[in-house]
C-alpha cells in the first residue's frame, strides 16, 4: 500500500541519491543497490514518510536513472524525483529548489543511512519546530582517535585526541528553510554535509541524540550489518 504524506505537515525532506557509491564495489548508483532484496532507496523512503510530520519528499536521483526511480518509488510515497548533481551539494540544491510553499523546516538524509527510524526524523524536526536554526543527530565517538602525520609512506601519531568532545554525525540533517537556502546560496566550496555549509554562514548547529539504526551503509560490511540490523527490527 502506498503510504500517504501529511498534507498540514510542516516538513520537506530532501534525499540526495546520485552518488556512484564506489566504495561499495562495482554496480549499480549506491542508493540503488539491493538491501534484503529492496532498493537501499526504498528502505530510506519507507522509513522516512512513516514521520508523522512529513508534508514532502523530494529524491535527487541520478540522471539516467529519474523515470527508473519514478516508477520504482511510486508504490512506496507519492515523492518528487528530480535529476541530481555531479557532487553531492548540487543534488541538495536540485532537491530544494523543487520543494513547494509551505515547509517551512528542511531535513536533509542520505539515501545510504536507509533503516533511518522515524522517532529520529521526528526528534531533528522538533528540535529546529523548537527555534533551532540548524540541528544534527549525533553519536558519541567511541575509538580512541590518533591525529596523524604521513612520513613518506608511514603514518606517524601526532598525538592522541579527546574524544569526549568529539561526534560522530548522521542524517537527517534539520534546518529552517531560510537557512538552508541561504547556505546553498552563498557555497563556495563543495563540503561533505549540509551543516558544514550553515556553519560557514556562521550559523549554530545544536545537536540532538542519533540513532544506531541510522549508520551509513558505505561498504560490504555494512551492507551485511544493515541485513542483520533489518531481520532484528520490529
């Protein structure tokens, strides 16, 4: 059954889908390999409209493949599908651009974080609903962190770095409307999230406790974590 979007939602999610995913190995765009049989897309997707606060989804998909992911997320949400970008940051600009009037909050998530619990796209939306300007999900750095330097071909340790006031950041990534557009607006140069570019702007960025569920599915392994994650899951 194809899940229904909150027309008085106050939220536009944005997913940017066009990475190759190389890291994953030869195939297919990474938002497009298989997790238990489904697209890592559809996972995300799924996931995502089941946030009571979702007004809209808007997926920049790889440009060859726009009609392909039409179809294939028409049974899912109605979404947007819009061509991405040759970098991650002109997918997120196509995607916003194509929100309509009336979101006034902005949650960016990668397509790749695709088991993405629905209490954590709730929980970024209430922060920036809160008077947040920009909001990040978080997790404590648990390894110990070495600051390195490369000797020729040897990585030597600089020193041993605090991890307790370090995070590991995840998506969704929240922001006030304005903010966000602003941002891109004003970018230079590429950077890798969303609240990089707010934090050029000299904007705060207040962080909100992530999840487990939402990591980053980037190699084989995590592909096979992500399956076992999927199987255990209510």
């Amino acid at each position: 059954m194809t899940a229904q979007l909150n027309p008085c939602g106050d939220v536009a999610v944005l997913v940017p889908a066009a990475g190759a995913g190389v890291r994953l190995g030869p195939g297919a765009p990474k938002a497009l390999r298989p997790l238990a049989g489904e697209p890592l897309l559809v996972h995300a997707v799924r996931r995502i409209v089941a946030a009571p606060s979702v007004h809209t989804v808007v997926v920049a998909a790889p440009v060859t493949d726009v009609p392909f992911v039409r179809e294939l997320l028409a049974p899912v949400a109605p979404v947007t599908v819009v061509p991405g970008g040759a970098q991650r940051q002109d997918s997120v600009a196509a995607a916003l651009a194509a929100v309509p009037d009336g979101p006034g909050i902005i949650l960016v998530h990668d397509a790749a974080r695709a088991l993405v619990p629905a209490d954590l796209v709730e929980s970024v939306a209430a922060a920036v609903r809160a008077g947040h300007d920009a909001v990040i999900p978080v997790l404590p750095v648990v390894d110990t962190v070495k600051e390195v330097s490369v000797d020729g071909t040897v990585e030597v340790v600089r020193g041993t770095v605090d991890r307790s006031v370090l995070r590991a950041v995840q998506t969704p990534q929240g922001f006030r409307r304005s903010v966000l557009a602003a941002a891109h607006a004003g970018a230079v140069d590429p950077l890798t999230d969303d609240a990089g570019l707010v934090e050029k702007q000299g904007v705060p960025v207040v962080c909100v406790p992530g999840s487990e569920y939402a990591l980053k599915i980037t190699r084989p392994f995590d592909l096979a974590l992500a399956e076992r994650l999927l199987a255990e899951s209510p």
